[in-house]
C-alpha cells in the first residue's frame, strides 16, 4: 500500500482562532465535529487519521475539506432544506384552517376528503394530523352518540 500525502489545508483562521471555535461549537455537534476534522489536519494529521478521529468516511472528510478550502467556516455549517415543501400553499392553509373552524366535529377522513375535494391535494390521514397540530387544533376520537339518545336529552336531564 502507498501512502498518500495529505492534501493541502487552506488556513482561514488562525489556529488558536480555530480553537476557540470549537469551543464555542460545543453544543452544535454537526460543525463541531467538522471543526475537530480541520483541527486536525492543521495539526499534521493525515486525511484518513483525522477523518477516523472525526468518526466519518474518508469522502465525508474530503468534502468537508474542499468546503472548508472553499470558503472556510460558513461553508462548514450544515445547508437543511427544511424537507419536502408542502403541497398547501399557505394561503391555502388559510383557507382550509376557516373551513376546519367553520364546523365544531371533524373526522379525519373528511377532512382528508376536504382537501382533496377543495384543494385536488391528496394527503395521508398521518399528514393530515400534522397538518391540524401545525394549526394548534387538537385531535381525538369523537365520544360515541347512543342513536337512541333522545333530541331533547340534556333539557330532561337539567328537569331530574
């Protein structure tokens, strides 16, 4: 096996600089593990020792490296799309939010149905949860209604 010679580590920061920003990352555990690859190699380290004391692969810690090569630290902070967009625009959200409030009892799968008869959006009853959590509306199952209860229930009840 041949070894190959570290590549070369463009020094943005000072090394005590460099230092001090990983004590300051300490909480994020993302940059600080990137911060502790790049250490590293201002150490001297070889690209596969500093990538294994990291605990990533060695393509992981080269990416790392072109980045940090980049453009230094703002290139090493993680990029979270957010995840997939959501098929509701918010001002549909809006809209399908009025209607929710337009009528106390809801099931799931009528509201599913209300999205996808208003919205032409199909969504899993899962999704639809989310949905009703991110409006702060509160899902459960309906109390069960004795179809033999009378109409007049709760006034015979208020006479007794």
């Amino acid at each position: 096996m041949t070894k190959r010679t570290p590549k070369e580590v463009k020094r943005h920061l000072a090394s005590g600089e460099l230092r001090k920003l990983i004590r300051e990352e300490q909480k994020r555990g993302k940059v600080l593990q990137r911060l502790i690859f790049i250490n590293d190699l201002y150490e001297g380290k070889s690209g596969p020792s500093a990538a294994k004391h990291a605990g990533v692969v060695k393509t992981i810690a080269y990416e790392w490296l072109r980045r940090w090569s980049k453009s230094g630290y703002e290139d090493l902070i993680p990029r979270f799309a957010g995840g997939k967009p959501s098929k509701l625009s918010g001002e549909q959200k809006n809209d399908l939010m009025a209607l929710l409030k337009a009528k106390d009892l809801w099931y799931l799968g009528d509201i599913k149905d209300l999205i996808k008869s208003e919205f032409n959006t199909e969504y899993s009853e899962r999704q639809v949860r989310r949905i009703l959590k991110s409006f702060k509306m509160n899902h459960a199952k309906p109390y069960q209604v004795d179809y033999r209860k009378p109409e007049d229930a709760d006034e015979k009840l208020k006479k007794l």
